[in-house]
C-alpha cells in the first residue's frame, strides 16, 4: 500500500512540479557562487593562501551562507514548497470520495499510514533533494578544504547544532543536517494531512502551516531574542544548517521535531480508530 501512495505521489503533476521549482532555486545560489570562484581564479598568484580557503563548498553551499538571493528565497518559502508538494492529497481524497473507496478495500489503517508516510516522504524530498543538489553541484568548481573557525569564510559554530562536526567532518555534518531536515520537513508536510480532517480547503490546509512558522519566527525576533541572546527559538532558522546569525540548540530542534510527528501522528490514529469517513 505505501509503494502504491508513493508511486501515485511521485507520479503526480502537482509534486513534479514544485520539486522543480524547489531544485531551480538553490541553482540562484549556485550561480553566485560560480561567479565569484571564475573572478577568484582569475586572480591565480595574486591570492593569499588563506583566501582560497574561501572558495571551499562549506563556505558557499546554500546551506552555509545567508547572502544570496537563491537563499532568502528558497529557505522563505520552503514550508509553502514543502506542503504544497502533496500535503493537500489527503484532503483531495476525502472530497473525491476515493478515501471511502480505498479504505473499504485495504481497511483504515493501512490507508491512514501509508498516506500519512507517503506525505512524510515526499515532504523531506523537496527539501533536501534540492539542497543536496546544490552541495553536490558546488564540488564541481570549488575546493573541499576543510572550514577554519579561524578565518571570517565559515558561519558555523561549535555551539551550534552539531558544530563540531563542521569543523571536523563537514561532509558528515551536512548528510546528518539534512537527514534531521528532511525528518522536520516531512512532519511539517503531515501537519497538512492533519489540518485536512478539520478543514475542507486544500488551499487553507497548504497554508496555515507556513504562517504558523512565520508568525513563530517574528514572535522569537520580537519578543524572544534580545540584544544578548545567541540562541534563536525559530523554526525558520534551526533547519538552516550554518547561515544563522544565532546558535541552534539541538535539542529544541529535535524537541520540536518530536512534538510536530506526536501530535500529527496522534491526530491520524485516533481519527482512524474513532472517526467516520466524510
């Protein structure tokens, strides 16, 4: 049943699409970059040794830098990317009737939970895939030099969410970041399907979601953060790996992320035990 979901979500037209949009963002981000490194080249002997450090991956993967315009609108819009993927299938299903019809063939819970994970899925993909890309595509003109804490190149801290691994191991720091970014941005998708069992617009489900981040985000800029505080509370920030101007605690990351799969997959369970099909 969940290949059957997955197969019927990759195939969809509305997924293709925006996973196109999310993967040509990051290629602004891309662009930048390849300028600057040609312009950096060109420049051959004339460059200090320590300067070509600045022409590492880690420096200017869209998930280590907060300048371009690639990365303030693909890390803006990304939860409206995220559910607009196939977040709003679920409502679709209940207002076609095709939830009534499957789930007198498979039965509720295999339906429920492979939609429910087929959501997940594709949620986390048109995050991290394009993000991936983005790193993937910058080994092909810039060095792998290792970031120095030492030089202003590298936003990364050792109090930040696994910090110590940029420094040390960034490779394995940006694989393991965007395996906790694309477990947020999958239960972030489910929140859709949640929303769809108490709200009949699709459009309305895709985007509450979004302006609940953003409401949350100017909460923690107004109220929460002050002129001494290091560490953010948004959401909006914590799934940026190192281009925060604040520290990322992991922990209310992972909290955060915990809360949002509970309370969703919470919500599907019991509408599955105890609610009728509309």
């Amino acid at each position: 049943m969940l290949l059957q979901e997955l197969k019927k979500a990759f195939s969809n037209k509305m997924f293709q699409v925006v996973l196109l949009v999310s993967t040509v963002i990051p290629f602004m981000n891309t662009y930048v970059r390849w300028k600057v490194t040609q312009n950096d080249i060109a420049m051959g002997i004339k460059m200090q040794m320590e300067e070509w450090v600045s022409l590492s991956v880690f420096s200017g993967w869209i998930g280590s830098e907060f300048y371009t315009s690639g990365y303030s609108l693909f890390f803006f819009i990304f939860p409206l990317l995220v559910c607009a993927g196939y977040g709003w299938s679920f409502r679709r299903e209940l207002d076609t009737g095709y939830t009534n019809q499957i789930v007198s063939r498979a039965g509720k819970k295999k339906y429920y939970f492979s939609k429910y994970f087929s959501i997940f899925i594709t949620g986390g993909i048109i995050f991290t895939m394009p993000v991936l890309i983005n790193l993937l595509v910058g080994m092909t003109f810039e060095n792998l030099a290792l970031p120095d804490p030492a030089t202003q190149y590298f936003w990364g801290d050792y109090l930040s969410f696994l910090g110590g691994l940029f420094f040390s191991h960034p490779m394995l720091f940006c694989f393991l970041y965007l395996l906790v970014d694309f477990i947020f941005c999958g239960a972030l998708a489910c929140v859709c399907m949640s929303l769809s069992f108490f709200i009949r617009n699709k459009v309305s489900v895709i985007v509450i979601p979004f302006l609940a981040l953003l409401f949350w985000h100017e909460i923690s800029n107004r109220y929460l953060i002050d002129n001494d505080t290091i560490y953010t509370p948004s959401l909006l920030r914590m799934v940026h790996p190192t281009g925060s101007e604040y520290i990322i605690l992991g922990s209310a990351y992972l909290t955060a992320i915990v809360v949002i799969l509970a309370i969703t997959l919470g919500i599907t369970i019991y509408k599955m035990k105890y609610s009728d099909i509309l």
